[in-house]
C-alpha cells in the first residue's frame, strides 16, 4: 500500500528543524520557536503534547532519544540549538526543565544521536563533533574544516560525521580512520544501512550508499534540491527529505514513491519501528504517514492535505524554465507516468500547473501552480543551480574562459576554493579570486530575518537584493594581470523541462563526476566579449584528464580478485603478463597526472593497448568503468603508445564495445552504461587534441560515422556535453590540418544535427556552436567552402539558435558564425 497521511501535529509557532521516533508511540520535535515537544499517542492515529521542554530562548536545531535509564523510565530528550548547550530532559517532563545540561561546544548544535548504550554524538557549527557518555565529555572529534552537520553513532566507540566540507569521516573512539570524500556539497545526514554500510545526503541533491571501507556502491538521484535527513524503514527501504518540499522512499535503488508537502523546506524524516513515517517541515507542522490502511487519517482530513499541497505556488526553479505556449493541456494527465515522482506541467487557462505521478494511486496530483522565483531579481542558472552571480574567468590568452558562480549569501572562500578546486588552479589564488568576488559583489546584501539564518540552506532561505545588471567593466584577472574579468548578463539560459536526472558519482570515491548538473573538467569554449574581439577561432582543444589514479587502481584490482576468486568467472581475471602491463600503465599515469609538464622517461607502448583491449573484450560490462576511465588517461597522455593504425582501431572498437553500443538504446540508460558511455565520449575527446596528425583521414572518418549512430535524443545532458567536446576538438585539428572532404561533411552534418536537436542543454549547444564556428573559418581561409544546402542549413540552425537559448554568448557567437558565411 503506498504511504498516506494518518496525523498532523500542529503545536510549535516556528519551522520544525528536526524529529525523532524512538517508539511507536512516542514523538520528538524541536523547533526554531525554541521549544522541543513530547508527543504520546493517545488513541488510534492521534497524538498529543506530552511535554514543552524549553531551556532558553534560542531555537533548537536537534533532537534524540536515549533509553529508559534508572530515574529515567521512559527515557530521555536530548536537545541542541543555537545556545550551544546540549539539553537533557528526563521523560514525562511536566516542568520542561533539562535533568541535565552538556556544556563543550561554542556554536550551534546543529545535529545529535544516541548510540544503544547511551553514548551520545554532537555536531556543531564550531566545526567539531564530541562524545558523551554518562552525561560526561569522552572525546572530541577534531578535523572538519567546517561545520558538523551530520552525525551518527554506530556503537558506542565508532562514529561517523559529516561535514559542510562536504566530507565524512569514520572515528574510533576519537581518532579519525578514514575520510570519505565525494559529495560535492555540504553533507546533511547519514544513516546506518544493515549489511552495507551506511548512506549520506547532502546539498549536492544527492543519496550515496557506501561500504564502510570507503566504496561508494550507487547513487539514489531523483531530488532536485537539497536533501536534509535520512532514516531507515524496517524492511530496508530508505526515506529522504529534502528542500525539494518531498519525502522519497528508496527500494532497489529507485524511488518507490514521493509525498509532496505543502512547506518550501522537509528539514526532518524519521522512522518509527512499525514502518510509519514522521516529517518536520518548514510550515510549523509535524506529520505522520502509514502504508497501513487502519492508521490513514479520515478521507475529509486527507483532501485537505492535498488540496494544501495543490495551492502551493511552485517556483520555477523546482521544475525548469518552459515556454508556456509549448505545454500541453489537462488532456496529457490521461497518459500513466513513467517513475514515481515524475513532472508534468500543464497549461490550464493562462496559469502553469505542476502535476506529479503518484504510482501509489495511480494518478497525478497537483503540486502547485508554477510562478517566478522568489525575489525581484532575476537570478542566473549554472550547470541546473541559480547564482546571483557568474562570472567569466579567463585564465589566459588563447584557453576558454571559466565559469565561477556565487551566491550573495556565501562565504567568498568557500566559493573560490571550490572554483579552483573544480578547475584544478593552484589555491595561491585564492585571495585574489576573493578579493575579486568582494569587489564585485559589494552591492549585493542579504535580506534581514531570523538572526541566525541557516548559512547551507540555499536562495529558498535567504532572500537576496535583485542582482546587479551585467557590469561593462572588464576587471583585473586574478591569474594573469590583464582587464579579463567581466560578469555575465542577469539573463540566463532555460534549464531543461523537467528536473536534471542525476547520473551518479564516482563509482569508486562517490566524487560526483558524471553529474548532469555538476561542472565537467573540460570547461566551456571562450564567450565573447566585445572590448577583445571576436571569438572565432578557437585553436585550443578541451580535455578530460583529472583522475584520482590510485582510487582507479585499487577497484580495477578489487574486480579482478572478485572475478578470480569465482569458479565461473576465474579465467576472466588478469593474466600475470596483463597484470604486469597494467602496474606499469598505473606506474606512468600516477607521474603524468600529478606532474603533467615532467611527463615519466619510459614511455608506455603497443603491448600496455593490447593488455588494455584484452580486458575490454572479456570482461563484464558492469566492472568495465574502471578500465574505461584509464583509457581516457592513456589516450590523454600517452598518444605515442597507439600511434600503429590496426591497435588504434582495436582500441576504439573496444572502447565501443565496452560502452555498449550496438545494444537497443532505450529512456532511461542503465546507470553502467551511462557511466561506461560517458568515458567513452571523454576517451574519443582526449584522443583530438594538440599535436593530433590526422593523416589521410581515414580513421576519424570511422569514429564520426560510428558517433552518427547516436540517438540524440536518448543521450543525458553530460553525455551531450561531451560528445559536443569531440566534435569541437575535430574542429581545432581542422584549423591546423585540413580536413578531408568526406571527414569535413561528416563533421558538420554531426554539428548541425545537435544544433538542431538541441533544446535544453545550452553547454552542448555552445560548444557545437563554436565548433560550427571553427569549421566555417576554416573554410574561409583554406578557400574550401561550404557546400550550398550546408551554408543554407547553418544559416536557419544561426537564425533559431538564439531564442532557445538566450545566453548571450550563444547570441554574439551566432552573429559572428553569420558573418563568415
């Protein structure tokens, strides 16, 4: 049965920041109107106050639940808030006031948890973690960089914690024993999950499974904004809340079902040991839902719930930017969804409603009408995120400028060491790019409200002054001196219809690398700007070459023993001379990444490929990803190993094969082939880049005709990004080595068919366009021109372009590609 509502507890006069369910009778809230409440059950589906507990006049940020204990039959509340102090209230507790009083931490407490020995955890915005046991300090876990968000008990000498550093770290007793990085966004909760590991949610919008040795096993993607707590059903189902206003229940990896709330923030989920659901949200109200029958509340108290949830105002950075005149009417709810959780809007008269498929029912439920985001300012979309700001960086003459995206409300080194750390510039920078951001911003001031905000929560919780317009002056650029910097215009490209669907993070450090909406290592081709000329052409080539190399050795090795160690699969593990060749490519790799210009003196060869292409071909698809990725770095780095024309092709056939490619292409891709598709492209991109000699043609013809028998549309937008890359790279080898005439048709047919395919995804379409722009000039200055019905085609792609996407380098870019022509 799916989950309904079977209680509302509408008590406390402020956001309900956190909740506990010990039992199945017991309730615990705590709230930003500096109260934690008791609930009891009282009959049947009803619950009410037990206790006020109050110590102060600060709001309360976290609650826990400790076992019944002499004095204490019926257990304890623990509380943290914004006073520092951990508040310890024995149950019932009639007066409110603690039995005990935790005195330690200097800022908020932002997070609590109680280990089944009474050990209690805290984390705080003081950027430690302590433990408590006998109401007594035991340690403190010393070594985030930033604030305790998350934290959990495993027993009473393990812990883990999570980190607006976006880390988690493992502790035994008070030494950290190993960090887990991959979120790339503050991490908010975490859970323990029985016979794997545990789970993590963060800002970054995603869930990630993870052994306790440090592997990322999946991903669960779905919300769209960030995603606050997690809890554990007793069958193993997990559930997550989110700023996405929803409650998500994860079975096998997918979302089973999704409840919409009638509040901008879910900041809390718990779990009761009969599997009902408890929520805490940001309209003052504490809800329980049930998959039971007997415990839903009345039909009449059911459609008020959903009739509040269908007169929320939905802004449209929950759903993505359409064009009214494009949506279908209320004919299209007749059609079943696809998932759980998915989007449609329909447009009804002259407003844009949100509909959700609920698999439960089946039957779409309104979420809200869909209105303009909040504030008078017009804010700016980057990779799915709004920013007030986004800025071009050019790092150097003649190399595609960066984006640095920034929020009003954050922290300026937070957001300069992650812009660096994304682009992989030295953090010496780093003042310099703060002191640029400061300059720039000055301006910009958040609105007045509670006066301690919460500082990770994103624009829903803040409320910025409009953002400036675009300025005309260019600014000092931090890396090379010169008049470079110059912010983006206040519009913005439309995001994609429907939420991005997140592909996954690193399938060995959880790092979000394949994420849709997250900033890819190759950045974007230079945009225009006015006071330095034009744009076209652009002679430098992008490249896909980060990598954590020892993270990619160590699970290329843990497949193989997994393959070794099984009768079936024995003799598909590495062979001792296979074995050889791959130490020794990890050998040279680990030195050329970490030391690109001091490249190793022994070069990699013929027989390294080959070991190479012999796994390719026998291992499973699922364990490929890891041999994919190395051959992106080899093809990146080590060009001269496959110069041989007959190893080149086996090695490209291979890397197709691996990524699945004569298989049926179906909506959506399964996540490995995704991931193994993804390095493919990346692969294919590094092999085009300075020094690239085409010959006679012959074999980038075969790749451009094998990526012709791409399903555009089938593609997710990294996907779509990367195989722009390629095409753009070809371009730059054009520039410096003519293009055949049957590799240049194929090119531009490639071109043209994503400009026009292309409707959502403005990073794929401005890379093909620049690419279209290389082609075109070097037409020009090789007196080879376009052939009539080419010219023609680019034309009406230049004269379209513009009005599906309305960034301005998409518009100036178009106008400069006209004028070669």
């Amino acid at each position: 049965m799916p989950y309904k509502l079977s209680a509302s507890l509408s008590a406390h006069a402020n956001d309900v920041k956190a909740v506990a369910s010990p039992t199945n009778d017991l309730i615990l809230s705590a709230s930003r109107d500096s109260t934690a409440i008791a609930w009891s059950r009282s009959a049947g589906t009803s619950f009410s106050q037990e206790s006020v507990l109050k110590a102060s006049q600060n709001y309360v940020n976290s609650v826990a639940y400790l076992p019944p204990a002499p004095g204490a039959p019926q257990g304890y509340a623990v509380t943290g808030g914004q006073d520092s102090v951990i508040n310890i209230y024995a149950l019932p507790c009639p007066k409110g006031e603690p039995s005990f009083s935790l005195l330690g931490h200097k800022n908020n407490v932002c997070a609590l948890h109680t280990a089944e020995d009474g050990t209690i955890i805290s984390g705080s915005w003081d950027n430690t973690a302590k433990v408590w046991k006998d109401f007594q300090l035991l340690y403190d876990l010393v070594g985030h960089q930033l604030a305790v968000w998350a934290v959990l008990a495993i027993d009473g000498g393990q812990f883990l914690t999570g980190s607006a550093d976006n880390t988690i770290k493992l502790w035994k007793q008070h030494k950290n024993v190993r960090t887990y990085p991959g979120h790339t966004q503050a991490v908010r909760g975490l859970a323990l999950i029985t016979d794997i590991g545990f789970a993590s949610c963060s800002n970054d919008s995603e869930i990630r499974i993870w052994t306790m040795e440090g592997d990322c096993v999946y991903t669960l993607s779905g919300h769209t904004n960030f995603v606050y707590s997690l809890s554990v059903l007793p069958n193993g189902d997990i559930v997550s809340s989110s700023e996405d206003r929803t409650v998500r229940i994860w079975r096998d990896g997918e979302c089973a079902q999704s409840i919409v709330h009638p509040a901008v923030s879910v900041w809390s989920v718990s779990t009761m040991p009969n599997g009902d659901i408890v929520t805490g949200c940001s309209d003052k109200v504490v809800r329980v839902f049930s998959a039971a029958e007997e415990r839903w509340a009345s039909v009449e108290e059911l459609k008020a719930f959903d009739d509040a949830v269908a007169a929320q105002a939905l802004p449209k950075d929950q759903v993505g930017d359409v064009k009214k005149s494009d949506l279908p009417g209320p004919e299209a709810l007749s059609q079943p969804g696809k998932k759980p959780g998915e989007v449609k809007m329909i447009k009804r008269n002259d407003n844009v409603e949100a509909h959700q498929w609920d698999s439960g029912s089946g039957t779409w439920q309104k979420i809200g009408d869909v209105v303009d985001a909040v504030g008078s300012g017009r804010k700016q979309l980057y990779q799915g995120r709004e920013y007030d700001y986004v800025f071009d960086v050019d790092v150097q003459e003649g190399v595609p400028p960066l984006k640095l995206p920034y929020n009003a409300n954050e922290n300026p080194y937070n957001a300069a060491q992650r812009f660096l750390q994304n682009n992989d510039l030295p953090l010496s920078y780093l003042d310099e790019v703060v002191r640029f951001i400061e300059k720039n911003t000055a301006g910009a001031t958040i609105g007045t409200g509670a006066q301690m905000s919460d500082p990770y929560t994103g624009a829903s919780r803040y409320q910025a002054a409009p953002a400036p317009a675009a300025a005309t002056t260019d600014f000092s650029d931090p890396f090379t001196g010169a008049s470079r910097y110059r912010a983006s215009p206040a519009t913005s490209p439309p995001p994609p219809a429907t939420p991005p669907v997140t592909t996954g993070g690193d399938p060995w450090t959880g790092a979000s690398r394949y994420s849709n909406n997250v900033t890819s290592p190759a950045t974007s081709p230079p945009q225009p700007k006015p006071t330095l000329g034009n744009v076209i052409p652009v002679q430098t080539p992008l490249s896909f070459r980060q990598a954590h190399v020892s993270a990619m050795q160590a699970k290329l090795y843990q497949f193989d023993q997994a393959l070794r160690n099984e009768i079936s699969t024995g003799y598909l593990a590495m062979y001792p001379q296979e074995l050889n060749s791959i130490e020794e490519t990890f050998t040279y790799l680990t030195q050329a990444v970490s030391h690109p210009l001091d490249p190793p003196s022994k070069k990699l060869t013929g027989s390294h490929i080959d070991a190479i292409i012999q796994l390719l071909e026998r291992w499973p698809q699922s364990q490929l990803f890891p041999l994919m990725d190395l051959s992106r770095l080899v093809l990146a780095f080590c060009p001269t190993a496959y110069v041989d024309p007959p190893l080149r092709a086996r090695f490209f056939a291979a890397l197709f094969k691996g990524a699945g490619w004569n298989e049926p292409w179906s909506t959506p891709l399964p996540k490995s082939r995704e991931t193994n598709l993804l390095f493919l492209f990346r692969s294919l991109a590094n092999v085009f880049q300075d020094g690239t000699t085409l010959s006679d043609g012959a074999w980038v013809q075969e790749v451009l005709d094998t990526l012709g028998g791409t399903p555009y549309p089938v593609l997710t937008n990294s996907l779509r990004v990367s195989l722009a890359t390629i095409l753009f790279n070809v371009s730059c080898s054009g520039l410096k080595e003519q293009l055949t005439p049957a590799v240049r048709d194929r090119l531009v047919g490639l071109v043209l068919e994503i400009l026009q395919s292309e409707k959502t995804e403005a990073e794929a379409a401005y890379r093909a366009l620049v690419a279209l722009g290389d082609i075109v000039f070097a037409a020009k200055e090789q007196s080879c021109p376009l052939s009539a019905e080419q010219q023609a085609t680019t034309r009406q792609v230049l004269s379209t372009l513009p009005t599906t996407f309305t960034e301005a380098r998409i518009r100036d870019v178009s106008k400069e590609v006209s004028a070669l022509l």
